[in-house]
C-alpha cells in the first residue's frame, strides 16, 4: 500500500440512517437538528439523514433537516423503487443513495429474483432518479460477498445512467484491510466512476477497512459518530478522522476540537454513553499510571501520546494505583496541594499500591490524602 494519497476525501456521516438503526435507538427530532447542525458545524461534507419512504414523520424530519439551510449535502436511503425515490423529493432533499443487493446470496434468499431482475430495477430506479435531476450514489448491499464481475457490470450501468458515485457495503463486515484494499483497487481500475466505501464493525475492522477502502482510491467514505449502527456498527467518525489525520497525514479539514462534544451528544441522544476507554473521544484514553509512562509523559507527552488530547477536547489524567512509580506519585501529590518532600514515597507507595490492590482501581484524590494524612500522624 502507498504510505500516503492525495485524492479529495469526502465525509458523508450515516448517524442519522444507519446509525439510527441501532437496535433500541431512536433520535427525536430536536436531537435529530442538534446532531446535524453539529456535524455540519465542525465541516462534515454530507449526512445522509433518513429514509423518508418510512412514512409522513420521516419525511418532516428530513424535511426540517432540509429546511436548516446546512453547508453539508443531505441524502437519504432508498430501495431501487421509484416510490421510494418520489418519497426522497417529497422530503425535499437534491441527493439520495439507491440501494440494491448485490450479492447473489441477498439476491437469490432475500428478493427471491436474479440477476436480471436487479439490473432492470437499478436502470428503472436511477432513470426515474436522474430525470428528477437528484444527485445519485448507487449503493451496492453486500457487496463484500458478491462477485466482482458483476460489481463491474453494476458500476458500468451505472455510469452508463449517469449516477455520480457506487457505494461499496461490506454489509456484514467481514473483510479484512488488506481484501479491502484489494477489491477497492480492482474496481477502480475497472470503470471510471467515484466510490464510496462502508464498512461495519462485526470483526472489529470497520475503522481500518475504512481507511483501507480510501487509500485504494475511493472518494467517499461512510461514518457514524460512536460507531452506531447495526449489529457491532459502523465505522466511528472520530476514529477515521483522527486515523486520517495521523496515521495517514491527511488533514480533511474537520474541527476535531469538538468530536469529544459530538459523541456525548449522541451518546445521550442514543442512550448509549460513551465508554470512558473508548477510541478517541473516551473520557480516560489519556489516563497513565505505570511508572515508566508517566515519567515519560511528564518529561514529554509526545513520548506517550499519538496526539494532543486537546485536539478532541479531551485532557490527560495521571492517576496513581498499583504498577505507578515515584514521578508519577510526586506528581500527584502537588496536584493536590501537597509537597513531596513530606513523605517517605517509598513507605506511600507501598500504601498506595496496596490500597489500589484492595479496590481494583487507581486512587481517587481523596483517598491518596487520607493515605497521606494517615502517614503524617504516624511519623508525627
């Protein structure tokens, strides 16, 4: 793979549709607006925000999205049915993603029709949709389990009808990075039409076969903020901007300042908090306590820290328990208003390691100091 790429990368966040089905989760309206005038506040490019064939309350949610006046292009899902599509401008939206399956499992087992079938409906549906003048993404469900012949027959009627970009679904996500890459590059090189990569989350490698599917070439890349979606979710917005930005040094210019924001939002709005340790935005990501890393933190934090905490809006924690060392423990003691000098750190350490045993965790501030005081009455 190419240690870097200089292709236009476009962000179009899914939270609001794929992320929204998350089983349990449902966002109201009011959180629907907050969510997407945050997005589109820290540069998100396009959110695809619902499927307005679901009925009337769908389509006036889309439709109070629309009316926001948002910088960011808004999309919708829709099945390769021509009633889905007039529910899409109903809704009042210039830019929808038609899906159909692709993988002859999906077809055969679910649609019950062949091959034939699907091509017919992809031209009837695209047609009625580039009469309508909608910007148009094909999206090709389970395309990780389809044969790639007939992804390239897919991606030339496509063109052919004049949809601006074919969307790759590692439906199940069960590709890898290195397949991804593989299969991104052979159609790219196969017809000349932009694609966007979706990946999910089932091994755990959505965020990797995400940038995987960008560095083979594609253009458009799918997110959802937290990684919501169905079953283990999609690829997180905050784990492939902060990928991009320094495992890739591609800057594509989000203010990342307010991803920690952004999660928490949706993280309420979910009912789903954000774990503390989680990827990125976690509260506690930065949190050290050996010994041997928090004297390099506290020498340098680029010794230990991939990136600023402040970059997300987070900040580091240097907390005390079982495996910290006696830099770390000096340290935090002047944090909390006390001089080093004053204590046997040896005998404290011991203490502290002790009581960090006893409770499985690191030591709040309040019982290091009762730790402290306990020591300062017995020498006193």
């Amino acid at each position: 793979m190419n240690s870097s790429f200089e292709q236009k990368i476009v962000i179009d966040d899914t939270t609001l549709r794929d992320g929204e089905q998350t089983a349990g989760v449902v966002f109201s309206r009011a959180e629907k607006i907050h969510i997407a005038r945050t997005l589109d506040e820290i540069g998100v490019g396009e959110l695809e925000c619902g499927i307005p064939a679901m009925g009337t309350e769908e389509q006036a949610d889309v439709r109070a999205l629309v009316d926001l006046g948002l910088n960011a292009r808004l999309m919708t899902w829709n099945r390769a049915l021509v009633s889905d599509i007039q529910a899409s401008l109903a809704a009042g939206v210039t830019a929808v993603d038609i899906s159909v399956s692709v993988s002859d499992i999906h077809i055969a087992m679910k649609l019950g029709k062949d091959r034939h079938w699907v091509k017919e409906q992809l031209k009837r549906a695209l047609g009625f949709a580039k009469q309508h003048d909608l910007y148009v993404s094909v999206g090709a469900e389970d395309a990780s389990r389809a044969d790639q012949l007939f992804l390239v027959e897919l991606l030339q009627i496509s063109k052919n009808a004049g949809a601006d970009r074919f969307r790759y679904c590692d439906t199940l996500g069960i590709l890898d990075p290195f397949s991804t890459y593989e299969r991104i590059s052979y159609l790219r090189g196969q017809v000349e039409l932009p694609l966007e990569i979706h990946t999910h989350n089932d091994l755990g490698m959505a965020t990797a076969n995400a940038i995987a599917g960008l560095r083979a070439g594609a253009e458009f890349v799918n997110t959802t903020v937290n990684g919501l979606g169905e079953r283990a979710g999609n690829a997180a917005l905050e784990e492939v901007v902060m990928a991009l930005k320094h495992a890739c040094q591609i800057d594509i210019a989000i203010d990342t300042s307010r991803l920690v924001e952004l999660s928490q939002l949706v993280g309420r709005a979910s009912n789903r908090p954000v774990p503390d340790y989680k990827a990125v935005v976690g509260e506690r990501v930065f949190s050290h306590e050996s010994g041997l890393h928090a004297d390099g933190v506290l020498k340098n934090p680029v010794n230990y820290e991939a990136f600023d905490p402040a970059e997300v809006g987070l900040r580091r924690h240097l907390v005390v328990g079982k495996h910290s060392g006696r830099r770390g423990l000096a340290h935090k003691l002047r944090k909390i208003g006390l001089d080093p000098l004053n204590f046997d750190l040896d005998c404290l350490m011991q203490q502290v390691r002790r009581e960090s045993q006893r409770t499985k965790q690191p030591l709040e501030d309040i019982q290091l100091m009762k730790l402290c005081d306990s020591l300062l009455a017995a020498v006193g």
